[in-house]
C-alpha cells in the first residue's frame, strides 16, 4: 500500500499549476486539502440543517433532524473519503504504469 505520508514534490507548486503538457499532477498533493474542505462544507450544512429545523420546525423536529442529519452527515463524510480514494488510486496507476513502462525500456514490436 503506498504511504500517503510521503513528502510533496517540489514541483507541484505554481510551476505545477501552470504546465500545459500536464507531466506533473498536483492532485495527490491537494487531496488532503479537498478532504478537508469538505469536511468543512458538510459540517457547515449540518449546522445549517440544525439552525433551521430548531428555529421552524420546533424542539421534536430539531431533534429528529439532528439524529438523521448527523447520520448523513457521516455517511457523506464516509461518501467524500472513498470518491477521494478513488481518485488516489487512479494516479497511483498511472504512476505504477509509467514506472513499468520506463523498466521495461523501448517498445518491441508485437508477433504478428
């Protein structure tokens, strides 16, 4: 399993950014980043969601929508985490696949 702990390129700053020819991904090193902005995002919405159930609804809806709201809200954190996952892993293939390209040296030809 590849360590997510690994240290940020140096490259994967503006000049990452700005590369047209797309030879460097910036994805993996603002992935963190997403995942904590939408924690927050959800976070923000639950609050929202609790502020208005309490303030229209009355204290018994307040309390069934903080019960099913913190549920959701759970399950959409659960839902961002494996999407973000999956996002990890598809650059990880790329990246193992142009490893395996690069070991493996010029291309044969194939038996016809």
């Amino acid at each position: 399993m590849p360590d997510m702990n690994e240290p940020i390129d140096a490259d994967a700053g503006l000049a990452a950014i700005f590369d047209f020819s797309f030879r460097r991904f910036i994805t993996l090193s603002v992935i963190k980043v997403l995942f904590i902005l939408g924690i927050l995002l959800i976070a923000l919405e639950w609050v929202a969601l609790m502020i208005v159930a309490f303030t229209t609804a009355g204290a018994l809806a307040g309390i069934g929508a903080l019960l099913i709201g913190t549920i959701g809200a759970f399950i959409a954190v659960i839902f961002l985490r494996v999407w973000l996952e999956l996002i990890v892993v598809i650059f990880r293939i790329g990246e193992n696949t142009s490893k395996l390209v690069e070991q493996r040296g010029p291309a044969s030809t194939p038996a016809a």
